[in-house]
C-alpha cells in the first residue's frame, strides 16, 4: 500500500512520488475501517441516537431537481426534502407507517375497518375524518393537508383561545399572542401550529433538526423518556417543552401493558382560573400543550375558586380522586379499586417513567406524585389528530347514556353513573 505525495505550484500539480506505508501504518489503517464499518452497521441497523435513519435520498433532494425537473423554491423544497409534514405522513394504504418510513396520521382511503386505536391508526388519531365531507368536528383542520379549509362554523381562532397561555413561553408565542387569528389557519408546525418552535410561521423551518436529534431509543428498548424536553427534539412527539414517554410503535400495538405515557401534573394553582393573571403552574404536561392553543379550556376550572362551585368546564391536569365513584375506575365492581390502565380513557402520570421502566397497566388514583399515578388529562377524552367522532372524542358521546350499564367512556371514571 503506498502513500501519494502532490506538489502543487501555483494552483497546478506539478509532480508526484509515491512512499511506501509502513506495516505499523496499514494494520492502524486496517483497524480504523473495520472499526467504521461496524460502526455503521450499528447506526443502520440498531436507528443510532433514535434519530431519523436509512437513505439520504428517502427524505432529500440536494440539488433541486428530480428527473431533469425544478423542484422549486417553496415548500418543502426550501429545507431540501421531497415532501412536506402531511406529505411524509400520509399513506394511501392502511398501515402503521409511509412510503418514507414516517408514522401515518393521515390514511387517505380511510382507517382499517373504520376504526381508531390499536391496529387502525396511531396514537394521535388520524385526520381522515375531517378530510372528508361535513368532518369539521371530527379533526383539526390543518392547512397543511390538501383540500382542508378552516373549520366553517368556529372559523381560525380556536375555541377557548386565551392569547396569553404562552406568554414568556421558552418555544415562542402562539400566534404571536394576537387576540385572534385573523385569516391563519393552523398548521402542522410553528407559529400557527403544534409541534416545534413558535418562533417561526414555517411548519418545516419550525422542526429544523429535530429528525436527525430525536431523543435515543437504542436496541430493546420499546419506549423513549422524553424528560428533558428543553429542545424541539428532545420534547415528547417534538411538541416543543412537553414531556412523556413515547412507545415505539406509536401506540399501533397499543395494550394495557405498553403504551404512551403522557405527563400530568395535579395543578391546585388559586391563579387557574384568574382572568388577570393566566397563571399555568405547569408547562409541561400534555394538557398544557393543548391549553396553548385551548387556554380557557384548561384554565377555566370553574367560574371563582379553582375548588368551588359550579364547575363550568371539566377539569384538567388534576389528581384522579381514590374516593367516591374513581376509585373504581376501569373497574366497575363496587371493590373500591381501580382496574388497569384503559386504552380508551388512558390517564396522565405525574412522574415520566424511564426508558428502562417502562409503561405501565397499573392505576393508582389519588396519586399525584409516582409513575402509577392518575391525572385527569385533555387527551384522556380526546384525540390530538382526529376521531370518528365529533369533538375528536375517543368515543360516541351520543351513545352515552346514564343508567343504561354501559362500562365504556365517560363511565370509565364516572362509575356510579352508569
């Protein structure tokens, strides 16, 4: 194996010589390729770092054409990839992921059977619904996704908007704090969106990095803490600030066992419900990021006091009660105990569990403070993408019917009611 040696004189190579390499040089040089090799293999195989892995070209296009074409410089173009966030995450097929190897939130010919939950659609939901005609109620309408216009009966600003929730917000101001939203509609991303920075209107730019930095996973491990949350990339589901535990498989394999775990916070906070002040204890529950954009909705426990009466809007980001008719939640047997955890109702924890930890099936109501704990949460009623329900409910609210011995919905906590 030898080594070149260029000359190079005034920009031109003038000459070259060729040295042997020692057999010190070639046995280092051979250990360091080896070394790469298995390096990589690792990166390809075990999806090093959590992050985004397989080809380049899966997700980019470096030079701005595509089979002679212009690609343009707008869209998805201007952060050099083939497709926009509803582009790669949606599927004409009726699998767990996309063409780009992205989790599907969109199936465009509709979800298996219709249905939403474990082996129809991840955990958010899906956006199928509002695609379709008269769909307004059954998902968030998302500019992002070809032919959704805004929502024709509560228009752009979204009910219960309260423009200071994210006042002083480490990942920007929703809608800049405006008092409505004029003619934005919301997006996947962004000032107007859910996931990354609010800093910027961009849905791609507001995401920038997050892809490639993703939270570690790592070989055996079914589930990633995403406890830090102080980066787009490291916060739950890249929902900028917000903590939880994701499940690998997105909650498409869903059990009692292995799923989601959403952070939750008991808030007794006597500033929740003050018009002045907008106080939010805790910004870093799942409930918080959907007071972002729904701020009176989580604020807003009640008309006066946070524990008076009456309560006008169901409360959030609160402890489970182990009394009454909670105790037997998911349960239903009169034992005064809890059942295990239910995929259709699923509780917040005020603790995120470890990789290591794991999810769990246990439920202890009236715990504020470990992993096993219950707290009332938004996404405990509600979908974050869409339902086949209006309201993005995770069930048919019309079916709820008190006295009639049904177990299912809002009967999985109000067990005395059924």
């Amino acid at each position: 194996m030898k080594n070149s040696i260029y000359n190079i004189k005034g920009g031109n190579i003038v000459g070259t010589a060729t040295k042997p390499k020692t057999k010190m040089e070639v046995q280092i040089m051979s250990k360091l390729l080896i070394t790469f090799m298995v390096f990589l293999s690792i990166v390809l195989t075990y999806n090093y770092a959590g992050a985004v892995a397989g080809q380049c070209s899966n997700c980019h296009t470096m030079h701005d054409s595509q089979g002679g074409a212009d690609q343009g410089d707008s869209g998805a173009q201007s952060q050099l990839l083939l497709a926009s966030c509803a582009g790669c995450h949606t599927t004409s097929g009726a699998g767990q992921t996309t063409t780009y190897g992205a989790p599907a939130v969109l199936h465009s010919a509709g979800t298996a059977g219709g249905a939403q939950g474990n082996g129809a659609t991840n955990a958010g939901g899906d956006f199928y619904w509002v695609t379709q005609g008269g769909g307004d109620a059954k998902g968030h309408n998302v500019a992002d996704i070809s032919g959704v216009s805004a929502d024709a009966t509560i228009g752009r600003t979204p009910p219960g908007w309260e423009p200071n929730a994210t006042s002083g917000f480490t990942f920007g101001q929703v809608a800049g704090g405006a008092a409505n939203w004029g003619a934005n509609q919301l997006t996947c991303a962004g000032t107007y969106g859910c996931h990354g920075n609010h800093t910027t209107a961009n849905s791609l730019q507001a995401i920038t990095g997050a892809h490639h930095n993703n939270a570690n996973t790592g070989s055996g491990i079914t589930a990633t803490a995403a406890s830090a949350a102080n980066t787009v990339a490291n916060s739950y589901r890249f929902l900028g600030g917000i903590k939880g535990l994701e499940d690998a498989d997105w909650n498409w394999n869903e059990t009692a066992a292995s799923h989601n775990e959403y952070y939750g916070k008991n808030d007794t906070s006597t500033e929740r419900d003050n018009d002045t002040t907008d106080t939010y204890q805790f910004k870093e529950t799942s409930s918080y990021f959907c007071a972002e954009c729904h701020g009176f909705f989580h604020s807003r426990i009640d008309a006066d006091a946070t524990f008076g009466s009456p309560w006008v809007r169901h409360p959030t980001d609160i402890v489970l009660p182990n009394s009454g008719e909670y105790d037997d939640y998911n349960s239903d047997n009169g034992d005064d105990t809890a059942g295990s955890y239910s995929l259709q109702v699923p509780v917040a924890r005020p603790v995120v569990p470890t990789n290591a930890e794991g999810s769990s099936s246990t439920v202890s109501p009236g715990d504020s403070t470990t992993r096993t704990g219950a707290i009332v949460m938004c996404l405990s009623c509600h979908r974050a993408h869409g339902s086949p329900y209006a309201d993005l409910l995770r069930w048919d609210y019309t079916t709820i019917t008190v006295g009639a011995g049904t177990t299912t919905g809002c009967f999985v906590c109000h067990t005395d009611k059924n």
